[in-house]
C-alpha cells in the first residue's frame, strides 16, 4: 500500500512494516541480485573498472531517489515506523568496491553474493548497498545489489533497475537535506493517519447499509468478495505445510546461491503448446525440480499432498497512476504444488487449473489487498501477525517469485547488463527460495538456500535445467 507522505518523514504501510517484524538473527528480510555487466564502456586507464565513474553515476541516479538517502525511525509509543531523511549519510558506505580472486568465474561470483547476502543490513543507515564486483570474467565485472525488503517489492525492483538505468544530467547539486522530525511531529502525522482511517471506515460502513438502500444493494458483491478472499486464505494459511528436509527447524544465517537461465522463448513455447501461464510453467518447473531432488535425499514424495509455495502477486496499480515507485505493493498467495505426482504434464494442468481459480474464482488476492489496506489504515498489526502465525506453523515449503523485467537490453552506468538474477529472503523454516527474472530474452534463475539444509545446491539447479527440458519435450508430443 502507498505510503502516507508528510512533511519531514514517510510512514512505512503495514506490508512493509510487517518485513522489519518477522526478521530474525537467522532469515535477513533483504532482496536484490547479481546484475553481470560489460567492462568495456567503464574500463579504468590501469585495467579494470573505472570505479569513481561508476560511484559517480550511481550517485546521480541516487540523487533522485529519495528514499536510498532515508532511514528507519520509530515512532514513539505507537509501534510505527516511518522513513526519515538521514542527517549522515554517507555514500561510500553503502557503495563498495570489490573483486574475485583470480582466475574468477560465475561460481565465484555465486559464493561472493551469497556471502553478501548472509550479512543483515544496518538499521542505522538506510537499508541498501551496492557491491561493485571486478574479476568475474574476461570483459565484464558484476553489482551485487542488496535492499530490504521493507523498501521494495518484486516490481519495485524493477522501477530501482529503471531509476538507474535512465541518464542522468552531471553537475547538478546534491539535494539538500531537511530537518529531521520532531518526535511530536511523529506521533502527531501517525495518529492523524489512523483517525482519517477510522472515518474512512465509518463512513463506509455506513455507506453499505444505509437504509434507502434496497435489501440487495446490502450484500455489496465487492465486499463479498473480499470477505471470501480472506477466508480462502485463512483456510490454506492456518494448515500445515508437508514436513520434508528443505524446511529445517532450526535455520542458519549462512545462503548458498545458484545462477540458471533459460531462454524465455522455450518457456512461451511450453505455454502455448500445454496451456497456462508462463508463472504456471515455473511453478511446474520447481515441482517437478523439488519432486527429483527430495526423492533423490529420502523424502516421501508420493505421500506430499500439502507441498505448498508463497507466490507473491503484484497489487502495483498502473505506471500513470499516483504512488511510490518503491514500497511494497503486493499479496502473499500459497498456491499448492502437485510434488505427489509424477507426471508432468498433469502437474502443470493441475497447476494452471489451481492458479486460474486463485485470479479468478477465489478472490484472495483482492481480500489480502483489503487487509492490507484496513491493517495501514488502521495500525492493526493484521499483515504482521498473520504471516508471523504462518512462519511458526510452516504453512508453506518454498517461496517462487516471478517478476518480469525488460524485453531489452539496458545499460547501467555506461555499462551494457548481460544478465539479473534475482534472490529472495528465506523465511523461518524454509531453505529454498526461487526468484525469476525475464530480461531481454532470458528467463534467469536465481536460487537462494539455507547454508545447511541445501548443501548441494548445483544438483538443485540441475534438477530445475532437467524438469524444464522435460516439459519442453512435452511440446512435441
């Protein structure tokens, strides 16, 4: 939801609020990648990167990003958290210069970004960091780009990706810095916000049953709707996932992370030749995936009949319309995975048919949209609480996340970007995450794993390379 904006400071919505709650010592609630860029644009006159003209331009897109320049700010007594412009910022502390030992590689590259991402960000500061990486192949360098979740979604990601990638104009002078609020200031705009969210309500409560309306007109489909939506997800939400080795009881600060890619033109053909979506044939690809490699480690697979995945779903209203570029705009879906069954073809049927009824049919999405909503009105702790409840019963197994990027190539910094693979927190008894991200003809995989619960992650990733070629064969029947 967008967040309020008012003189001095930006009070976080209850979805970004509830990323700051559920973070523990051992799940870090940050999100971001490896972006892999050409070295030839940059060059430095003594070999490698030129990086003072890389900081330089990443500070002119910075520039006219408010919020990488704010940090967090509690505000007193109301159990808020609002963003605050930070008096000491410092740019060389969150933009960092790096290298591979030699000779490199992506595997290199893979350990680095996953070390990066092990470490929790300082609350202090403002919540990102750009690693500037040398030394990953011959002509082409990599920026790890580290952010917390309470900044940005999925498509937040993308309008940042954007933010840097448009020209910026040099020699204009830096913004100038407000003076931080007053701890009045806080609790005031927090309890303003929350009084115009219960006349909100009041006024559309009364507004569906007023009594010139006609028994019919009571029964607002729309509210209806939502009501049915959020009893869906209570329903599946508060039912316990299947118990298998990728969701450990106790978890560890350390990631191991794994670089794939796959052209994204096979994936439209699985679409159109078996039907769906091209989010249905990603998640049938991770079934198939998990299927091969938990029966490879001893799991029951054919005895899972509640393997389910958080999928994320964009609720982000249109580019022309009023809003933050960043925040987090988006419902938590558990959509179930056939794991039990080992046919793929049926998985995917299954999982497009499952899908169509979440979007159309069930209407959570629009009913977790509405408890975002009445919970940033309102200051419930709803979204918090809610997820907190479904970590602790491992409701789910496995985060998937599929976000779409630029059918194009773009540059960075003067730099052309190869390839974006993305990476996900993982949350409290789950080792797996999946993030996706299409870019200029590339569907790229990143996987995220809890350092003890995946220790072979490569076969993981090999796994997913198999289940997607298989479903590809599928397309010649």
């Amino acid at each position: 939801m967008p967040e309020t904006h008012t003189a001095g400071f930006e009070r976080l919505s209850a979805v970004d609020v509830a990323f700051l709650a559920i973070e523990t010592p051992t799940s870090h609630m940050h999100v971001g990648g490896a972006i892999v860029l050409d070295a030839d644009a940059v060059a430095g006159p003594e070999g490698g990167v030129d990086f003072s003209r890389i900081r330089e331009g990443l500070s002119r897109a910075i520039d006219d990003m408010p919020r990488m320049r704010q940090r967090l700010h509690r505000v007193p007594a109301l159990k808020h958290w609002a963003w605050v412009d930070d008096p000491h910022f410092n740019l060389d502390y969150h933009i960092r210069h790096s290298a591979l030992p030699r000779p490199g590689g992506m595997k290199e590259l893979e350990r680095m970004t996953a070390r990066v991402f092990s470490q929790r960000l300082d609350r202090d500061r403002p919540l990102w960091e750009f690693w500037v990486v040398e030394g990953v192949c011959d002509g082409c360098f990599a920026l790890i780009v580290k952010v917390h979740h309470c900044m940005l979604d999925g498509m937040g990601a993308v309008n940042l990706l954007a933010a840097l990638a448009a020209p910026t104009m040099g020699g204009a002078a830096a913004p100038a810095i407000p003076e931080p609020p007053s701890t009045g200031e806080l609790v005031l705009g927090e309890i303003s916000h929350r009084l115009k969210g219960w006349r909100a309500l009041t006024h559309a409560a009364r507004e569906m049953f007023s009594p010139h309306d006609t028994p019919e007109e009571h029964a607002d489909s729309s509210w209806l709707d939502r009501v049915k939506g959020i009893r869906e997800t209570l329903k599946s939400g508060l039912q316990q996932a299947d118990s298998t080795s990728i969701n450990p009881d106790t978890m560890s600060p350390h990631r191991r992370y794994a670089m794939h890619r796959v052209e994204l033109a096979d994936a439209r053909r699985i679409k159109k030749a078996l039907g769906g979506t091209i989010n249905d044939v990603v998640l049938a690809t991770v079934t198939g995936a998990l299927r091969r490699y938990l029966a490879r480690n001893g799991d029951k697979v054919d005895a899972m009949h509640r393997f389910r995945a958080l999928v994320p779903a964009s609720v982000r209203r249109p580019a022309g319309s009023k809003g933050p570029q960043l925040g987090n705009q988006v419902s938590l879906l558990l959509v179930p995975l056939p794991i039990d069954n080992g046919d793929p073809r049926a998985r995917l049927a299954a999982i497009r048919a499952h899908t169509h009824w979440l979007k159309h049919e069930s209407h959570e999405a629009d009913g977790v949209e509405w408890m975002e909503h009445l919970d940033d009105q309102l200051g419930l702790g709803l979204v918090t609480n809610t997820l907190r409840l479904a970590m602790n019963l491992r409701s789910f197994n496995v985060v998937v996340t599929n976000v779409p990027g630029p059918p194009f190539a773009l540059e960075l910094v003067g730099a052309r970007v190869r390839s974006i693979h993305a990476m996900v927190p993982l949350f409290q008894h789950q080792g797996l995450g999946i993030a996706l991200f299409s870019y200029d003809g590339g569907l790229h995989w990143g996987v995220g794993a809890d350092w003890d619960a995946i220790p072979d992650i490569d076969m993981f990733v090999g796994d997913l390379n198999d289940e997607f070629e298989a479903l590809l064969a599928l397309c010649d029947d």
